[in-house]
C-alpha cells in the first residue's frame, strides 16, 4: 500500500525518496548525495512512515533532489566539512513541538477524560474506583513501556518479527538525546506511543466496571499490555505481520479500539453481569462528569489522530478536519436517530454519538476526504445506537459502559470503512493504483486477525486471573460500592 | 401541642413558609425526599436502559405548634400549597408530649 | 489601516511584501524573484493578512528581498530547476503546530469550557439542557461549516462580495493536501475557522438558558450561522464590507462576542423571562463548574487571540501577554468593585470579570501593549459589573445568563478601545500613520452596523421560529426542568 | 557547571557556542561571523541557557560555525548586505509554538488544575473559598509581573545583583515585538515565566487554607512575590548567587516548590490549626475534583518541566519522558505502600504519590535519564508518604493539604538526588567533568539557603499582616463556612 | 390512622414499595439520612487522616394508612426489606390525628 | 415507647451521639436539612440577584426509646447540642405505638 499512517512501516520502504523528504526541510540537513542515501538508509530502518505520511503531498523525485544537493555541497564544501565533522540534526522544532501537544493530549484523554467519561456513568458509590483504576492503569504502562514495551513494538525481532519485536531497547537502551526518529527526537516518539498503550487497557476497564477487583486489574493491565498490545502494536505499525498484509490502521483503529472493546467484552462476560443488572435503576450518576470526559476526548483525540501524521504538516491538517466532522456527525446522528425513536435527544446519546464517530474516525483519518469523514459518522453514530441499544438489550450482556457497543463496533466500521471512503472518487487520499476490493478485503483480514488475537488471548489472561486470585467482589462489596471496601474513601461528601 | 408534617411541591416552600409565618408560625423544619402517590412519575433513557422513575421530588415540613394554631396552620398550608393539580401533597396532624428549647431548657410552647 | 488581524484581509494587498514575507521563512520557499511575485499574488488573493500580521516587526523592504533571492538564485541553479518542477510548499511547520493547538484550544473554549461555565450558573434541573444545546450547536455548526459555510466567509462572493462569499468551495470543493492558506495547511485554517463559527452561536444560548425548546435551538443554530455569522465572518475578514471601512477586529469582538450578544438578547426578550424570574432564587447550581469553564475559557482564549495571528511569532506573543493581563486586571477589577459595593468579593464576579476581560481584549488582542491592555481590563471588568448587576435588574430582561452584559458589553468596550489604546502614545502597534480620531469613526462604525445586522436578522430568525414551532417549553416542563422533560435525564444522581 | 536548565544563565557563557547554536537553525539567522559573534554577545547578555541547553545534543565547535558562516557569506553577498540592512529574526516558529503550548499548560496547572486539586480536599463549605484564592493569586501575579515582577528577576540588578535583578524593564519598558530571548519571542518569555510566578504562591495556599482571611491572602500575594518570589527567580533563573553556585534547578524544585512549600508551612503554624482538627472528620468534599485537578496538573507539567528546555527539541523530548515517567512511578509506590501498610489503595493516595513525583523530577526533569527518573519516583512516592502521614501526625501541625509534605518535600528529594541520578553512570546527562560529590554540595547548598530565604521573609511577611489585618477569620464564620460568610456564594445547590 | 415510620436498606426500596402497593398503599414519602445502631460503620483514611464512620446510609419511609391496614403494612415492609443480616432497620407506628389532602381538602382516610 | 425528634446545629453531630450513647441509647437516624426560626439566615448575591436565604442547614435526629429513658435522652441532647446561641435547635417528643425490628421481627422495647 501506498498510504501509511505515521505509525507505520511501510513493506518496502523506498529509500531515496525519504532521503529526499528529509532533504527538503531545513538547512541543516541539506547534505550532499552521499550523505543523503545513509540516512534514508537509516531513516528507512525504524519508521519512514512518518517522514513518508509528512510528506505525501509533496513528492519530488530522488533526483532532483541530488540535484539539490549536489549543487548546493558545490557551492559550499565548508559546509560539508561541517555535516562531515559534527552530528548533523534532522530535528525539526515544528513537527517536535506538535508531537510534544500530542503527546500530552493522548495523556488527557485518559486521565481526566476517560477516568470522567467512565466514571460519570457509574453509580457514585463506584466514581472512585473507576478513576482510580484508570489512573492506575495509565501508570503502570507507562513504567512498563520505558521497562519492555517500547522495546517489543518497535525492534526489530528477529525470527519472530511478524508478531513482535525484540530486546534491543529493553530499559530504553540506546535511546539518548541525538537519537531520532523521523523529525523528532526519538523520546518524543517513546512519549507520544506511550499515551497510547497508556489509554488502550483504560479503554477496556469500562465493560467490566462496577464489580472487578482492584487487585485483579492491577494483575491484568502489565500482563494484557505485554501479552496483547505490544506484539498487536508491533503487527502493525513496527513493521509486523498486518502492516506487511497493507491493512491500514492511521491512529489505531485496530490497535487500540477493536482491541479494547473485545477484551472488554471478554472481561464482561467472564465476571458476570452487575447485581442488579436489568433489574434496579443502574442510572449515570453524573453526565455532567461524562459531558467533560467526553469533550477532553474529543479535544486530546487531535493528539490522538492528527499526532499520528508524526508531523505538522497538511496530513495532520486533513485529520484535525476529518476529527471535527465525523465526530459532530456521528453525534447529530445519534441524537436524531435516537429522538425519533426513543423520543427524547438525550446528552448522553449525543455525547456517545460523538465517542463513537471519534472512533471510526480513527483509522481512517487521513486516508478519507472531509465529506468521506461527514459520511463515516452518519453511519457510525446509528450504528452503534443499535448495537448499544437493540442488540445489548437482546443479548444480555452486561458491558457496562459500552465499551463492545462504541469502541468495537465503531472501531470496526471505521477500518471497514476506511478502505471504501479513501477511493479517490470518493474524496479520499487513495492514489490511481487504489483498488476498493483488495484495500477492503486486507482491512477485513486486519479486523479478523484483531479479534482472534486479543479475544483468544484476553480470555485466557482473565482466567489465570480468575484462578489465581478472582475477578469479582463479594456481593455485598459490590452493594455498598468499590469506593468504600476497596479504596477506603468516597467520591462526595458535599 | 400538635406535631405537624405536610409534603408539598418543591417551587411552593417559599409560599407556604410565608403563609405560615402570616399566622404566627415562628419555626419549621424542611426536608427533601421524593414521594410516591398518584402524580405518576417519569422515565428516564440512558442508552439502552429504560428506567421508569416512580418518585417524584417533594419537600417536606414539620412544625410544632399550640393546640390552637394547628387547625389554621393546616389551613395556611392548604392554602398557599395548593395549585389545584394532582400531586399537591398531604397534612397530616400528630399529637405531641412534649417541646424543649435546646439553647434554654423552656420547655412546652415556651419552646416554641 | 496598516494592522489587519489574521483573519482580515487589508483593502489593498501590498504583493511584495507579502512575497518576501513568505521567502524570509524556510528554504523551501526561497524562490527566484518571478516565483516569489507569483506566490505572493496568489497569497494575497485570499488571505495575506495572516502572513501580514506575522510579519509585522519584520517588515523589509521588498527589494532587499529580491535581491536575496536573486543571489540565491544565481548560487542554486539546480534549486531554480527543482522548484520550477516540483511543488513547493510554503507550509512553516511550527506556524501549522501553533494552529493546530489553537484549533482545538477555541474548541474546548466551547466544551467543555463555555458547557460548564454556562451549565454551572443554571439550576441543577435544567443542566444537563444546557450542555446538550451547547454540545449540539458545536457539532451542527462544525457540519455546516464544511457544507457551506467556509465557502459563504471565505470565498470571493462575486457581485455581493461586499457582504458575502460565494459557493466556490461548497463542500470544500477545491481544497486538499497540498492548498495553503498563509504559512498553514488550507485544512487548518478551515479547522481553525470552523472552531470560531461553532462558538459564537454557543455563547448566545445563555441569553435564553432554562427555558428555550431544545427543538427551536436546532433550528436556530444553522440559520443563524447561514443568515447572520457566515456573511459577518466574510464582512470582517473575508474582504467585505467591515475590512474595507478599516474597523480592526484582531480575534473577533465584533463577529463573535457584539455578534452573540445581540442575538442573545433578542432571543432573550422574544422567548420571555424565566417563571420566578426577580421572584424565586434562581442560584447557580454550581459555581465549582462555572469556575472550571471559566478557566478553560481562559486557557482555550489563547487559541482564539494568539492563534489569530495564524502564525507562532512576535505578534502571538504580544497577545498572549494581553490575554494574561487584560484577563487578570478585569477580573481583579470586578472583584475589588464588588467587594466596595456589595460585601463580598465573589467568585463569580471574579470569573464574570476575567471573562469580560477575555471579551474585551478580543479585538485588541495584538494590537495594543501590555500596559493598554491592563488599562482596558481595569475598565472592561467594573463597566460589565454596572450592566450584570444594576443597568439588568433596572430593565428588568431576563438575560439569563448575562450573555448581554458580558459579551456585548465587553466586546463594545474592547472594540472602541482599540481604537484609543492602539495609539503608539500609549504602548500600541499603531504606526506613525495612526489616527485616533479615524479609527474611533471606523471602529464604532464597525460596532454599529454590527448591532444592526444581528438585530434585525436575528429577530426575523426567532419571530420565524416562533411561528413555526414555539420558542418556550410549557410552563409545566419548565418548572420540573429541560433536563427530565426535554432529554428525559437527570444531571446528578449523588 | 555545565548543564543548565532553560531557565538558567551559566556562570560563563560561550558566546561563540552560542552563535553556532543560533545559526544553525535557518536561513534567517545565518550571518557572517562577524554578525554571529554579536548575536552571541547579546543573547548571551539575559539567557543565553536558553538556547544552550536546546544544543546539549548538537554542539558543534565554533571554528566550524565560523566556517559555515564564511562559506556562506562568500556565496551570498546580497544576503550579507540584506542582513546588515534589515533587523534580522532569531525566531524559530517551532520554539516559538511550543513555548506558547507551554506557557498555557502553566496556567492550565493554575487553574482549574490546582485549584480543583486543592479544592476537592476541603469541606464543600469552603470549596469556594479555595477556588477564589487560587484564581484571585493568579490574576494579582500576573499583573504584578508585567509591574515590576518581570524586571525584578530577569534584568541586571547591578551591584545588588546577586540576590535581585532591577528596574530597567518596570512595566515591561523596552519588550517590544522585536524582543528576542533564545529562539523565541520576548513577549512569549514573559508570559511564560508570569504563569510560572502565578502557580508558586497558589501552591502554598493549600497550607493555610479553610481558615485564612481572603483580605490576608490577598496581601500576602504580592508582598511575597516581591520580597521572596521575584529574588529567588533571579538569583537561581537570572543570573543571580545560586546560578554561580552552580546548584541545578531545571524547572523549579527550588524556586517553586520548596519555597512554595516552606512559606505554605510557615502560614500553617501562623494562623494555627483548623476548628477540629485532630477530632471532627475534615475528610475531602469532593475527590472526584482533586483527581481532575491532579490529572490537569500532570498534562500541564509538561508545559512546566519540557518547556523549561525553552525549544522543542530532544531535551524537552527527554524532560518529557522524564516527567511521564517518574511521576507514573511515584504514583504507583505511594499506592502500593499505603496498600501494604493501611490496607486499602486510595484514590487520595495515588493522585498525592503523582504529585509528589511530579515535584521531585521537576529540578531533574531533563538532567537524568528514564531510568533514574523511575528511581526518582520510586523514592519521593514513600518518601512523601511517610511525611503526609506519620510525621504530621506526630508533629500535630495542620498542613491543611500537605503542601510541606508534598511539594517541600518533593521538592527537596529532586533538587538533592538530581545530584546522584545526573551521573552518567546512573543514565544522567552529567558529562566527563561530572562529580557527584560536588554537584551534591551545590545542590544542598541551594536548598538550604532556599530553606532560610523563604522561611525567614514567609515569617515577616504572615506576621505583618497579622498585626495589620488579622490572619484568621473568627470561629463562628470558619465554622459556617468560607464561601458563605467571605465569599457569600455557595459551592453546590444540587 | 396510623403513622408508620420504616427505616430500611437503601438497595430494598422498590421490593418494599412493590409490597405496600401490593396490600393498597397508595402514598408514601421517602428520604435519605445515616442511621447508627449495631451494624458498624466503616473506616474512612484521608492521606494521614483516618476517620471511623459509625453512621450508615439508610432510607426513611413514612406513610399515613388507615388503621386497618396498619398490621398489614408493617407485615409488608417487614417481608420485603429483610435480608437477615444486621442493620435491616426498624418500623416504628405512631398515632395520628388527622389527615388532609392539599389538593382537594379532603380529610381523614379518604385524604390518603 | 417515646418517639424523639431533635433538630441541632450540623457540627453538634457527634457530640451529641455520644451523649445518647453514654446513657444507653442504641440506635438513631440523622437526616439533613434546613430550618427556620429565630436564627436569621444570610444573604446570597450572584452577580446583579441578592438572595436572602431564611432557612439555615440543620440536622435532624429521631430515636425511639423506651418511656424511662425519654427524659434522660431529652437531657442528654439538651446537654450536647447546646451552645447557648441562638439556632441550637429543639426536641419534641411524640408517643408511639409500636417498634419492630425487620431483621428478627422482634417488637416493643426489644426492637430498639
Ligand atoms: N399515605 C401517604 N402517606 C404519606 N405520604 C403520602 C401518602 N399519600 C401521598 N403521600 C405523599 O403525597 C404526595 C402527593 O400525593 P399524590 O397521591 O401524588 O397526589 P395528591 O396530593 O394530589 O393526592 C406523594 O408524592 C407522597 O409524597
Ligand atoms: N432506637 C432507634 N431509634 C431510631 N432508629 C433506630 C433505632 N435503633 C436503630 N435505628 C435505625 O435502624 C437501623 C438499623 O439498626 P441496627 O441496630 O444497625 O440493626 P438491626 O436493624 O439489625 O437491629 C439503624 O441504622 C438506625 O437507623
Ligand atoms: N415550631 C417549630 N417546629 C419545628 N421546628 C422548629 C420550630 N421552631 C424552631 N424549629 C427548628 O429549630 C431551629 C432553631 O430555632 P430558632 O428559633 O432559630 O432558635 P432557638 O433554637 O434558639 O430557639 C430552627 O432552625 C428550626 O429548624
């Protein structure tokens, strides 16, 4: 494929054409040819997908860019001298800035925006206990990405390398202030993919809310994140089996939101419904919570989608477009969808209007025009308005906070859909060689193989858990609330 | 003395404590809670969870007055409480021992 | 006028300067002298006022520039063949960085930032109403605006181009990967733009909060954005009218806050004041929420008033120091008044104040100094506490939320007095050309034909509303409120 | 030494490092050597750290700077004499960008980020009071700052000048949109550094509060600046003693958070402990707020400690890390200690352990390594713990909301250990010339007189205004309530 | 008429309102409060802070009945709002003199 | 059996639990609110709007008790929420006819 997203590897990465790419930026990198072609090659190594998806707009073929430099080392052989003598720097203070801002909007998204989110919906004697397990969790992967995680999703590894990376940067190893990828310094990137192992296992703790032990999330979230994100990451954007199968992901459709929506629900169906479920009033104790949450989600999810240009750049410009319009078309459909036929917009219909557009937006969101953006939320938001609604209410499951209902099925229809609405005709960013077939069919491989992964696997991580400790509190924790028998403490005392 | 409790609709308090207060009243204590009775109450939607609500919101009083003001502080609450729609509330009169003034020991209607 | 805003487009385009405006930037855009004309023609088509303005301390001459470019030109034959060939973007990364947080900066100025400071001033039964209407008006407006609204402020409107644009680029037709606005990505300025147009309709719903029908706020929202706010846009800053008379308007004082606050009050008056209304205690439900919103208005007000110098330059700086010290001085301003004339120094007339202080260094923002700016917050912050506070209970309206004595009222203030405090005499930009008395005349021009336009078309909007389907809920509904009655919720379940 | 912050101005600056470092960023700051030599003189008059510590990486020798520079010079004569004709720009967008980001981060961490992180731990009927004291403090430091604040820390204070900078710069005289320090606008310097001074006496706030009279507090405010707040930025940001001591302070440890600490102590025992303590339960109102506020305060540190790299490069990429890092740590160990020890894991817990490790890595934030950044954490968590617990209890003062037991005394573990983890042994930055021994001494030097510096002024100041106005209000109103009888309002009516 | 009082668990609010309807209640009015009594409360830790809460959550219920179904109504609530476990809360009957519905100003049973 | 209704100032709370205890008192229910009386209220001002707030938060307290020990429960609160300002509050007493306890079924002075 010809589309990369910022996170991905492309299956052959066309060297010279990144050289160039990296030419064309700032003085300070203007080298002659030689010089060039090394650090394509080395660029081409980790990620050229981000100096590739900067650039897509721009594309000048390898030789004038020799040209370039050739004229330019000729007039100015002390210049050489000088890239020759010193490290040379391929940073760039924009893009680095804008990753900077990603970085901490993907923060922002988990803690306060998720933990709100989540925890508005709650009854309030459980408030606590989803902030503190969302909290928890974007702590602990953070250690565990700087310890092993990084390491796993973007080495190389070896013989294993379609399903994970190695060791080679275990405790960050060989990562130092002159190392970099792309544009940026490559602690900004260590930062930025952090935020997203950070958020994914968050994403998931909303389908079994209400009832699992601390202790047992504590266990889940470093083994889940090792086990499942990880290799998942490294499949496909460090280089793996689903980046080389063309499936595209832009900000972590697959990744991300098909996987924490199916370990969610793997969660919800092994502890078990909630007392009282479909019985007694299980109201949101405060919207007003889940109003904020869901804004900081919307606001944090430009980090989320436009970081994942990994550059300032009219990619990330196309994404800050697509994550405004698909996201208030999902809500308004929602919220129209839901008027008619439940009789009342309600608040929390169109602020999961939004969660879910946001979603489905995420995959694609590059890759499709402003109206193929326009199109994918009208067809997200009613979407997951059924499955939400009708289908849940069929099935009986209990998950929770619809974490199947949004980050699932919307997850799904944005990587479906991503390989319809970047058709050309359609608006969208595919090139003459764009074929709606076999992009479809490579999405539909990704989604398939995402499902089996993380379902098979976070099946068998909760029932380890499950045996060795158990998943669920007493009933009668679970009656008084998690706040007080778990943490101690209680949400509002006003 | 008689122990007096009335639950009203919440918008008519201001109302009722001035009618009360007309009459001599000089104390009362309100309390929030939510009734059941014939106003039917409302459903509530979130995603796909219906939730008929059977309660509705509603304050309640209680004074302690003389033996001679109950029947007019009856009257007084009716009156100012009163919009004629169902789910207006109730009065209901209790017989009481006794009253004491916490900060000065009087007791009775001294109390008061 | 020689001080045009980022969003405004200066009568008569100065081509030269704007081109080497765009050469003293990176190397990608240095260009032989013919390109560089060429380039500036096309930037001074739509909007050179943005790279204008982030020049402004920068200025040199034009021939200067050519004669760098002409030196460069000799040394780089092969840059002059690359550039001929290939496309050269004029995208600064850092500038496209600046817009992007800007962008959504302006978005969570409206959620959850202007949701919550309007949410936490109404009582707790109509709560969740008002986050609902403001969350709706943002997604519906940021639909319209790729539909036509874009097109309707920013294209050239032919015949009418005096009061609106035309429908070249409905549905963003035209626009892609590689069109630039300025130093940006063209996608980021719509985004940018699109974020102004969604919260300038939100802040009118507080003039009629508690008692409007969530059905007749639908409606308003787009017909008011169509009728009103898309052609004021094109007025101000897309070469109507407003430019051409010479009244400055740095980030929007008259388009967003005079804009709103009329709308505001008329819908105010034509819906009728709320039931108790100078009777009942209508106290803020929350004043914890309302100080949040505050706060992020304030922190988001960067992008609104740095981000409209469309670039990270000197100009962005001046303002973000206004907005830090404008903002303090009305705050502190109110506070102190209230303090003397009430009792008691109040949180929210300590908010009301930074928020009026916000308002009223809007259309000043990079315009004057420092020192003028806490000037006009010292007077923005006590003149909106005479109007909340006494000039309302005289009249008797019911603005519920004071949208009418803090927007306008802030925004008259701020948009007259940069026509005092722009005086080089007194620390502002304006140059030795600068006359008081002509850019007062334009400046209450600008103020006044303002007024009109909203009035009047404002009315008509709301009289055809209340034709078609009624502005007010029941009494009934009213008194158990919007939320339970109009979204079938409740904003607290503690 | 030789690794200074952003903030910092070396003993000795290497004026020809420094026009290397400035001329190897864009064309426009490429000058003959004799224009370098000047820049370098000039910018290294205030802040020459500033660009400084952005090179740590990329440091080139001067003679090849010189080189370059007359390579170029040669082939562009028209560029010389453009240079030499026109005022020349050292602003680098990208920085520029970043520094804005960064600047309202600070403020965000202000408000609504410590307020609500303050005000969720106070009883609901002071709820108010917290925010008002927190948003007034703000509002007074930023107008102080462009008074005289600004001046005080960052200009020559002649022969005082060690312990406090002058009057050169009183009402910002002499900023102008031409200003530059390092890449940056000087406006956006200022206004960066405001939101700094704005945060230091909000902090100490926490100490005292729920009993303070708001008139005391909003006397301390701008005495405390002025005598303890703008010195200490000088002497340790500005070039004054503890600069040519060499203590390192990245972001602040010791001018903000142990001096914000001790003052807040000092205010504590003053006005004495709050009705109750010891007996009724003072537990928090509202822990659902303290978790946004810490959350807020944790996305906003970035803009505090990598915007101290005062660029967006690999040092604010490290900074960071760094800051994600140690601070997920910190949260993590408070947690599972007070697990192990008190039997439950608390909300309160975690968010206070993130706190605490967001303290300590801030005067370390870019000088050690992820690893010794997770140490660091790992040490303040428990450290912190047993402070906020134990020894308050034994000692039986009331530190309302343990802004000694946090922030002094996470500040005190950073500033030392920065000593330790900056060996390069442990993964720190410190080079060949490092030794722990003396970098150790520095440090504790710098604490100690921080200590002494504060404390001793804190004590003047709070005694005072005792005499003049009375520190605390009576009993009956600290019982009633803050909000109502100071501030006249009421946090909720649900 | 009688005056009955019921202090139960939170959670059993809708089976003991289901059981009075069930016997021809027809009103009643409900609040929240903390009770203390022999189920403990719990321990609360704030940073150093440890606070034992010896009150726990409770629903108030009072209802007016007329006499006859007096037995039958506390046998109701009795039945629906136990679990055995301690804490399951108390009953409490009171006389009463009188009864007024605001709306109508009807009095006596037929006020309920 | 009596039935005892205390309104006190909320931060006499735990004093006065301890009171009852003392003298054997083995369960209550709390419940918050706002009273009206002699204590005058505060005014609240929101931008141009004053509010004068007549009602003051109080708590209210109910106990059953067997008859001998109603006096010595009446004296006891007396004693612990008195501060001897004006607001400390009041105490009724009201008769009663029943007390059951739901867990066990137990009545009379063996439920309480
Ligand atoms: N038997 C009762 N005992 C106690 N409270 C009652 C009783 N019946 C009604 N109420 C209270 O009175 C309120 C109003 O009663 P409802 O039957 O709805 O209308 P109306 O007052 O018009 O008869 C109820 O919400 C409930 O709180
Ligand atoms: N004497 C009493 N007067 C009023 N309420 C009481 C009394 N004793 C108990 N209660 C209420 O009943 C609740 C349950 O009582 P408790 O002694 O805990 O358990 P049990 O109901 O099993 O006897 C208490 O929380 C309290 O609210
Ligand atoms: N007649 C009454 N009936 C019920 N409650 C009363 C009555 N009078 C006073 N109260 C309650 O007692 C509280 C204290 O009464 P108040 O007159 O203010 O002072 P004091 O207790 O010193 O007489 C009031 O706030 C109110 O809640």
């Amino acid at each position: 494929m010809n589309l990369p997203s910022a996170h991905q590897t492309p299956p052959s990465p066309t060297s010279k054409k990144e050289g160039f790419s990296m030419i064309h930026r700032s003085p300070s990198r203007w080298r002659p040819s030689g010089l060039a072609a090394a650090a394509a090659a080395s660029a081409a190594g980790l990620l050229p997908g981000l100096a590739r998806a900067q650039e897509l707009s721009q594309e000048v073929s390898a030789e004038i860019a020799a040209a370039v430099a050739a004229a330019l080392a000729a007039a100015q052989p002390a210049a050489e001298a000088a890239a020759e003598a010193a490290p040379v720097s391929g940073i760039d203070s924009g893009d680095t800035a804008f990753m900077a801002i990603s970085t901490l909007l993907v923060l922002m998204m988990s803690i306060p925006g998720l933990a709100l989110f989540y925890g508005g919906m709650v009854r309030s004697k459980n408030m606590l206990s989803v902030l503190t397990q969302v909290l928890a969790t974007v702590c602990i992967a953070c250690v565990v990405w700087v310890f092993w995680g990084y390491s796993m999703a973007f080495t190389d590894g070896g013989g294993l390398n379609d399903y994970v990376g190695g060791f080679d940067k275990l405790f960050l190893r060989g990562v130092d202030l002159a190392s970099e990828t792309g544009t940026m310094p490559e602690y900004m990137f260590v930062a930025f993919q952090m935020t997203f192992a950070a958020i994914t296992p968050a994403l998931a703790l909303g389908s079994f809310a209400e009832r699992m032990k601390f202790k047992a999330i504590v266990l889940f979230v470093p083994i889940w994140l090792t086990l499942v994100y990880f290799p998942m990451a490294h499949m496909v954007w460090g280089g793996g089996l689903l980046a080389q199968w063309g499936a595209l992901d832009f900000a972590g459709g697959t990744v991300v939101h098909i996987n924490a929506g199916v370990a969610g629900l793997i969660g919800a169906l092994m502890v078990g419904p909630r007392l009282g479920f479909g019985k007694e009033h299980l109201a949101p104790h405060s919207l007003t919570m889940t109003m904020i949450g869901a804004s900081l989600l919307w606001v944090g999810w430009f980090g989320f989608n436009a970081g994942s240009a990994a550059a300032a750049n009219g990619v990330a410009a196309l994404a800050t477009v697509n994550t405004l319009v698909a996201t208030a078309a999902a809500g308004l459909a929602w919220l129209f969808v839901e008027w008619t036929v439940k009789g009342h917009p309600s608040l929390l219909g169109l602020v999961s209007g939004v969660i879910g557009g946001l979603v489905a937006i995420t995959p694609a969101a590059a890759f499709v025009g402003p109206m193929g953006a326009v199109a994918l939320g009208l067809i997200a938001g009613p979407v997951c308005f059924v499955f939400c609604t009708t289908v849940k209410n069929r099935l009986k499951y209990d998950d929770s906070l619809d974490v199947f209902g949004v980050h699932f099925i919307g997850g799904v229809i944005g990587a479906v859909l991503t390989g319809v609405f970047m058709a050309p005709g359609l608006g969208g960013q595919g090139d003459e060689s764009f074929s709606m077939g076999s992009q479809l069919y490579a999405q539909i491989e990704g989604v398939v193989f995402t499902i089996l992964w993380s379902g098979v696997l976070s099946f068998l991580i909760f029932k380890l858990i499950d045996l060795v400790i158990g998943l669920r509190v007493d009933a009668d924790k679970e009656r008084e609330g998690l706040d007080l028998t778990e943490h101690g403490e209680r949400a509002w005392n006003l | 003395m008689k122990f007096i409790i009335a639950i009203i609709k919440p918008f008519k308090l201001e109302e009722t404590r001035e009618a009360l207060t007309a009459i001599g009243v000089t104390g009362m204590f309100v309390s929030e809670g939510k009734g059941f009775g014939r106003q039917s109450g409302h459903t509530e939607i979130y995603r796909g969870a219906e939730y008929a609500v059977t309660f509705v919101p509603k304050l309640r009083l209680e004074l302690m007055v003389a033996d001679d003001l109950a029947d007019r502080a009856v009257e007084a609450i009716r009156g100012a409480a009163q919009t004629g729609r169902i789910g207006d509330g109730k009065i209901f009169v209790l017989d009481a021992l006794q009253a004491t003034r916490i900060r000065t020991g009087e007791t009775g209607e001294d109390a008061l």
